[in-house]
C-alpha cells in the first residue's frame, strides 16, 4: 500500500538503542543508525528523527524498559525492604549478564559523557538518574526506614548500581559484581535491623 512504512518502529528503536549504548551519543553517526536500524537516512529523519531526538527516544525507551523492571522488584519493600533491594540489583546483574546486550548501562554510560553533551540531552540525562533515587527512596521509606537513612541508602544503591554498569564494561567478573552487591545488602541489613530495635526498644 502507497506511503505505508515498511519496517517495524518497535525494532528500529531497539536497533538505535543498542547502537547508542554500545557506543555512546557523540560515536554514534546518523550513517551508523542507518546500518543498525537498516534505514536509510531519510526514513530515519522522517520516522525517527535527528539523531539528537533519537537518541531521547531510546534513552526514554531504555528507562521505561528497566523501569519497569526495577519497579516490580521492589515491590515487596513495605514488607521486605533487603530482599527487595536484592532483587533490584538482580535486574542489573540479569542485563549485565545477558549476552545479546551491550555491557553496562545507557543511562550511565551517558552520565560519564554529560560534559560532551549538549544541555538539553544532560538534563534528561540527569533526570534519569534522579528517577532511580527517587524510585529507591520511596521504596526503602515503605520499608520503615525514615527519611534521611532512605534518601541516604537511596542515593548509596543508586551509586552503586551505576557502578556495576561501568565495572562491567571494564571487564569485572559476575562474582566480583556479586560482591560489591552483597557490600551493601550488608550495610542495610545492619541499617535496618537498628531500625528495629529502635522501634521496639
């Protein structure tokens, strides 16, 4: 049929994502997304837009994706807040661990290059990232902590979720990344079992 576009957009926008997050905004050329998405520049502009525009679809799409993810993990915080954080860590472990994904992280990976990018892209950028604290912080705030010890923890998880996206681009193993986790499940269980018995004593 005349004018109807030949190619699926869900796969087209897996493509350009994968592309960015193997190698970044600034490597990334509009005639790279056409080999990944098999797109001729024209169909990427006209369906997809510049690469600038783009590149906030996918990471927009990366973030609901693994939002989603991190979202059900921790859902069980109100009741289980360690176990909850452990299965938040699992989401990251599971993507780092998947071969048919690039290693580490969009959304950090695009952190590291904020400087480079141009401000509109870093402040969306900056607002993904506040979206995993903020995410975090209400979770381990159901789990009874109180507000500062959330936001605190809040922010440590997030830190150190990012952390094992770029420890494993650098080659960390899946026992070493293990590690770093069980460091801080550790560090809150200390943290809530205080909780605890500041509550009941």
């Amino acid at each position: 049929m005349a004018g109807k576009k030949q190619f699926d957009m869900d796969t087209a926008l897996d493509a350009a994502m994968v592309q960015f997050w193997r190698f970044g905004h600034a490597a990334t050329s509009i005639d790279d997304l056409s080999r990944a998405t098999g797109l001729n520049r024209s169909s990427i502009y006209s369906s997809l837009g510049d690469k600038d525009t783009l590149f906030l679809r996918c990471l927009d799409r990366y973030g609901t994706r693994y939002g989603d993810k991190y979202e059900a993990a921790l859902s069980c915080a109100a009741s289980q807040p360690l176990a909850a954080v452990r299965a938040f860590f699992d989401v990251t472990l599971e993507r780092i661990a998947d071969p048919a994904l690039p290693d580490g992280c969009l959304i950090a990976q695009s952190a590291m290059a904020i400087p480079a990018l141009n401000p509109s892209i870093a402040a969306h950028v900056k607002e993904a990232l506040g979206f995993q604290r903020l995410r975090l912080r209400a979770a381990l705030k159901a789990g009874r902590m109180t507000d500062q010890d959330a936001e605190a923890f809040a922010v440590h998880v997030a830190a150190v979720n990012q952390s094992l996206a770029v420890m494993s681009r650098a080659g960390a193993s899946p026992k070493q990344l293990l590690a770093v986790v069980d460091v801080t499940a550790d560090a809150l269980s200390h943290a809530l079992r205080a909780r605890t018995a500041e509550v009941d004593g």
